[in-house]
C-alpha cells in the first residue's frame, strides 16, 4: 500500500480487491447452479415401489382397524341396548307382584287401555297390531319336539263357556283381563315353571325378542320336600296370603254392634216403643174389661181381677240387650255385575228381627210380636209413621265400580250372637247373591269383643250360623258333577276356627259352626251342603293359607330379533340377567 502527500494532506492506498471478489462470485454462482440442477432430478422406479408398498401397508392397518373398530362400536353398542332391555323387564317383574306378572303378559292392556308393563308404554301402538312390526307380549309353555329341542307355544286363555280346567294360562279372567285370578301351575313338566315371552321389543335403534322365565319348582332349589325327603325349602310352607283392605278394590261391611244395639236401648228405642205400645193396649183391654166409669161400685173388683189375670206391663220388662241378643240376624250381600257395562255394585242390606222374642218377666205384654207388622221386618220399614217395633232393616252400597276401581274382594266384619247355638234355626245368617257369577273373593271375620274375650271359649264351641251363597253356574260339569264344579266366590273365614284367646292365633282348632250351603239360582235348584260345599268355594282360613309357591329364581334372556321364532338358541342371545322374585 502506498501513501503519498498532497497539499498537505495524506493519501492512502488501498489494494485492489475487485480480483478476489470476482473469485468468490464466481464460485457461489457455479454452486448454485449445481444445486438447481439436482433438485430437478426425478425419483427412480424402486423408489416408487417402496413409497406405494409402505403406504399401502400402512392404509390397510388402519383400514383394519377401523372396521374392527366400528365391529367392537357396533357390538358394545346392540350389548349396551339389550341390556337395558332386560334391566328395564327385571325391574318390572320385581315391582309387581307375580300374579301381576302374568296378567301383563296375558293382558298387556288395562281397560284404560294403559300398557301394564310400563317400560312399553312407547310401543303400546305396536301391541295387538297383527303387523309384521307388531310387538308380542304373551305366557308360553316350554315343551320338546320329536328332535328333542326345547320349542315354546301360546297358553290357553279362557274363552266364553270354556271349562276353565282347560285353561293354561297362569291367570284365568272372564272380562279380558279386568278381573281376575291366579292359576297355579301344579302337575306336569311345567310344575312352578313359568315362561313369558317378547317379541320385536325395541330400544333406540335396536329389536330384540326376550324370554322371561320363573321358577319355583325343585330345579330352583327353593322346594325339597318329596316322598323321600323330608326337608322343606321355601316353598314347601304354608303362607298366608293377606289382601290389603283397599278401598278400590274392596268392598268392606262392618256390623255396629253398638250402634244397633242403642237403636233397641235407646229413649226413643225399640224397648221403648213396644213398652209404650204395650202399655196403651193392656189399658184399652182394661176399659173393656171395666169399663170407664172408675166411680162404679164393682170398678175396683173388676180391675184387681183383670190385673190377676193381666199383669200390667213395667219398662222394665224387657231388657234391650237380651231382646237384642235373641234376635235373628241376616245380612244380605247382592252382587249386581253387568257383563255388558262390566259395572259391578255391591249392596248391602242388614235386618234385625226381634219379632219371635217373648219375656218370661210378662209373656202376654213384654213380647215383640205385638208390632203391628206381622213378622215382616220389610213391612216394618216401608211406613215409619208407624208403630212398629220389632225389627231394624239397613240398607247400603258398598261398593261401585269405576275405571279405578276394580273390586277384587267382599269383606265382613261381624260379632257372633253366641245365642244362635242351633244349626236348624240358628239367629246369625249371611246371604250372599252372585247371580251373574262375578269372580270375588269373601272374607268372614269373626271378631272378638273386648269385654269377653277371655270367656268364649264354650260360646265358640256352642256357636252355630247359616251361610248360603247363591249363584248361577253355566259349566257343564255343575250339572253331571257338581262336587268338580268350582264357585266364582272364593271364601277365607275364620269361622269353623275357635277364637278364643286362649288359643295361639295361628294354631287355632277347628270346630264345627257354619252351616253352609252353595245354591244354584237357576231353575233347577240344587244346592250342596257341608264339606262338598266347602269345596265348591275353596274354603280357607282368613289368611288364605296356602302350600305355594312364594320365591322363584328369575331368568332374563335378550336374544336378538327373530329369535322367538326359532325357539330362542344359544347363539342368537345377547345379554341374561338373573335374579329371584319373591312375593
């Protein structure tokens, strides 16, 4: 470098580089051409291959995958549907009580037309439709074909004038479903085995079938004892059967004794009004004997004689609780059923009648057959401007029917007249009308009074009452066996039972009190008597007392749609839930 002066000034020479960065230029340029020209270059053949073949191995791994995805999706999916199905049936069933169960099944529709198995009510339009969609609701029986597999057919439901022997449906009801009863499977293969049945059930998106199934017989486990084995299992006891006292279903009658007896008792009472009649007619008799002139000389002879011959009646020649007592006693029960309205009435009408009784305190004046009606309590009643005296006669409705109130059972609560100690004329008699057959259960309760209890114990043995019950029985086999012939009235009764409490309640011993009879209201009359009575009503205690099945192993089976069809197999089920029921 070099540096020169000029004019005072220093000048300094720089080298001249232009050379040098005209090199590098130069360079860098002949770089990236070279770069240019091989990103330009194209892939070879091999390479195309390898790049196709991994990425179809890859797209059909995950194309795999997500079939087998959406096959797991799918299934969990139809798991998850049918089980909720058989949780929405099990739920159901353990609700209701098991004869419930199978009126549902049988009946699936109410007379509201309200589905009884609730968790349906979405699909009742598809119920009883004979579509192909239609949803089966119905009681089957488990049976082997000739190839020994196991098929299911339809019960027998009852139909108009079949015999209901013949029927195999667990309830048998003659209005569709409105009333009912339970019938019990007791002999053959399907003993205590019951199956119901559904069909094209839906939930969401998805149909299945569904078969339920109870069971209550030796294979459940719950009944032991056999003609070798005499340990018992659940259901070989004897259990109570007790119906709660529902208005809506019941029609209950209760005899006040205390307000009755007040009505003989009472100051303007029965005792009372024959004593004033009494008295008025044993004073005209004395003016005819005597005259009215009391002033006559012979007036006093006349009256003392008279007197010696008719003793003046006192009030206190009757006592109201033993006129009471003596009484005969009918309560009249009149069941009014209309097939065609399905309306049922129950009436009752309760006639005291005293007219017989006779004092020995005074038997010409303290009698009651002295009441002008004649011994017709009816007659007594029709015209209270009357001086009648004798008798009582009440008449009420017990029971009407509607859309919610079906009636299931008659209740009577009565205090025994232990007076009536005669079954030829006995004091207490009940009536019982069912003259268009409505299937009904009666209750008869005996009932203890408070103030002695504990001294009935020679009453109950001496007492004895009538009980007629009344019916028109259309089978054939009333008319060729009337001791095969079976009542629509079932009776539960504590009569025949010794009450006293000096027996335990529920070991008491059977006496012989009720004289009952079943009678054939039509024009032929006949009428049974006794134990072959006792067996027309399915005689039992007050409890229903009953060897029956009580707990059942309950089985729940989703298959998928169509498999009712084939006789549900194994491999068309989707989910089981089991469990017991106990009623």
């Amino acid at each position: 470098m070099d540096n020169k002066t000029l004019n005072g000034f220093i000048f300094i020479s720089l080298p001249d580089t232009n050379s040098e960065n005209d090199i590098r230029e130069r360079s860098i340029r002949q770089l990236d051409r070279k770069k240019n020209k091989n990103s330009n270059a194209g892939m070879t053949l091999i390479e195309v291959i390898v790049a196709v073949s991994i990425f179809a191995i890859t797209a059909i791994v995950l194309l795999q995958s997500f079939v087998t995805s959406s096959r797991i999706n799918r299934k969990s999916n139809t798991y998850l549907e049918a089980t909720t199905v058989a949780q929405n049936i099990m739920e159901e069933i353990k609700a209701k009580k098991f004869e419930e169960v199978s009126l549902a099944f049988n009946y699936p529709l109410d007379s509201s037309n309200s589905v009884r198995l609730t968790f349906l009510d979405p699909q009742k339009n598809r119920i009883n439709t004979g579509k192909d969609d239609e949803l089966g609701v119905r009681e089957v029986l488990a049976a082997k074909d000739t190839s020994n597999q196991i098929i299911y057919t339809p019960v027998r439901k009852y139909v108009d004038g079949m015999d209901e022997a013949n029927v195999t449906a667990s309830v048998i009801s003659t209005d569709n479903g409105k009333t009912y009863k339970f019938n019990p499977r007791e002999t053959g293969d399907n003993a205590s085995k019951y199956y119901f049945e559904l069909t094209n059930v839906t939930n969401n998106h998805e149909t299945f079938d569904a078969l339920v199934t109870f069971d209550g017989s030796k294979d459940s486990g719950y009944k032991k004892k056999t003609s070798t084995n005499n340990e018992e299992g659940k259901n070989d006891y004897l259990a109570p059967n007790i119906s709660n006292l529902d208005t809506d279903f019941n029609a209950p009658f209760i005899v006040e004794k205390k307000k009755y007896l007040e009505a003989f008792s009472g100051i303007d009472g029965l005792i009372a009004k024959q004593f004033k009649f009494a008295h008025d007619k044993w004073e005209s008799e004395l003016k005819a004997a005597c005259g009215t002139d009391t002033e006559t000389e012979d007036y006093e002879q006349k009256k003392a004689a008279f007197i010696a011959q008719h003793k003046e009646p006192l009030d206190t020649d009757l006592n109201a609780e033993e006129v009471f007592n003596s009484a005969k006693k009918t309560l009249l029960i009149t069941i009014d059923y209309d097939k065609e309205t399905e309306k049922v009435e129950v009436n009752a009408k309760y006639t005291i009648d005293a007219h017989d009784y006779v004092s020995s305190v005074n038997p010409e004046y303290g009698r009651m057959d002295l009441c002008p009606c004649g011994g017709d309590p009816d007659q007594e009643n029709s015209d209270p401007t009357q001086k009648y005296f004798c008798s009582i006669v009440s008449n009420q409705n017990i029971f009407t029917s509607s859309a919610d109130k079906v009636l299931k059972n008659i209740y009577i609560f009565y205090y025994p007249n232990y007076k009536s100690q005669s079954s030829v004329k006995p004091l207490d008699k009940i009536i019982v009308e069912n003259l268009n057959n409505y299937p009904v259960n009666l209750y008869i309760a005996k009932q203890q009074d408070e103030n002695n209890k504990n001294s009935i114990l020679a009453d109950e043995n001496k007492y004895r009452m009538s009980l007629i019950i009344k019916e028109n029985p259309e089978t054939s086999n009333w008319n060729t066996s009337p001791s095969l012939y079976k009542s629509q009235i079932k009776l539960r009764t504590n009569l025949d039972y010794n009450i006293s409490e000096i027996y335990d309640k529920l070991d008491r011993p059977k006496i012989n009190q009720m004289s009952l009879t079943y009678q054939d209201n039509s024009a032929l009359k006949r009428s049974v008597s006794g134990t072959a009575a006792k067996k027309i009503v399915d005689y039992n205690g007050l409890d229903d007392k009953k060897l029956e099945d009580r707990i059942y192993t309950t089985k729940v089976e989703v298959y998928k749609a169509g498999a009712a069809e084939k006789g549900f197999p194994k491999e068309d089920l989707v989910v089981t839930l089991d469990g017991t029921k106990e009623d």
